[in-house]
C-alpha cells in the first residue's frame, strides 16, 4: 500500500476473483491478491468461524460444516467470502 501510495498507483483488492466485472483488477496499477491467504478457523464453542480474504466459499462451509456449523453464505461454492460479504450477492 506505501509502494502504491507513494507512487499514485491505483489499488484493487481480489478476493476470490469471482466477480465478473472483475473489479478485483486494475489497469497500470498494483493488484493485491489475497488467493493464498487460506486460513478458516473455527471456534465450535462460540460458534463462530473467521476466515483470511482469500477463501472460497467451498473451503469455508467444509470447515464449518465439520463441526455442524452452517453460514448464510453464496449457493456458488467457487465464489470469495470476501467479495460477497463486502457486497457480493445473495445466498442461502
Ligand atoms: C457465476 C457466478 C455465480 C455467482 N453466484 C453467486 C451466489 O450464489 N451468491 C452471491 O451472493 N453472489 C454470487 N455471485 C456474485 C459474487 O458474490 C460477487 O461477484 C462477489 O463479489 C465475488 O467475491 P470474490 O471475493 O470472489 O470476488 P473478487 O472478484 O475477488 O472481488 C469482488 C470485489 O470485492 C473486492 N474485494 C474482494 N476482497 C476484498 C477485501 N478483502 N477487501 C476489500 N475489497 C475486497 C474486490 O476489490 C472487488 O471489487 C456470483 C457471480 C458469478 C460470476
């Protein structure tokens, strides 16, 4: 963000890179991919799970679902939990 600060360089955000406007790109900029940024992590006693900005929702409800959680999240298993979240769709 400093590199692309101090240079003026648009900055774009891809989450799971599902979005067909495919906003999570930018032209002469800097693309900040977060595709390896994998981690879920559940908490089956508070029942409430926490994931990086590059999971998939196939990822996340497979976690989840492991310890009988379940998220209102997209019906589209290859979409990002980030994009979606921010203001992606709609789901289950
Ligand atoms: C075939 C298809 C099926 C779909 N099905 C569903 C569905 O069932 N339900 C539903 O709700 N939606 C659905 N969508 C829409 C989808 O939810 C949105 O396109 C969503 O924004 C994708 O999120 P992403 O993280 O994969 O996308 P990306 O393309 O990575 O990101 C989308 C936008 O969010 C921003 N963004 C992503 N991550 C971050 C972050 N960590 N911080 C800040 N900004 C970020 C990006 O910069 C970009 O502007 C579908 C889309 C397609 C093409």
């Amino acid at each position: 963000m400093k590199f692309a600060q101090a240079r003026k360089l648009p900055v774009a955000i891809r989450g799971g890179g599902h979005k067909v406007a495919a906003n999570a790109v930018c032209d002469d900029g800097i693309v900040i991919d977060l595709a390896h940024m994998q981690s879920v992590r559940v908490d089956p006693v508070t029942r409430c799970a926490c994931g990086e900005g590059g999971v998939l929702w196939r990822e996340y409800d497979g976690e989840t679902q492991a310890f009988g959680l379940a998220s209102s999240g997209g019906a589209i298993s290859t979409t990002g939990i980030a994009g979606l979240t921010l203001g992606g769709g709609f789901g289950f």
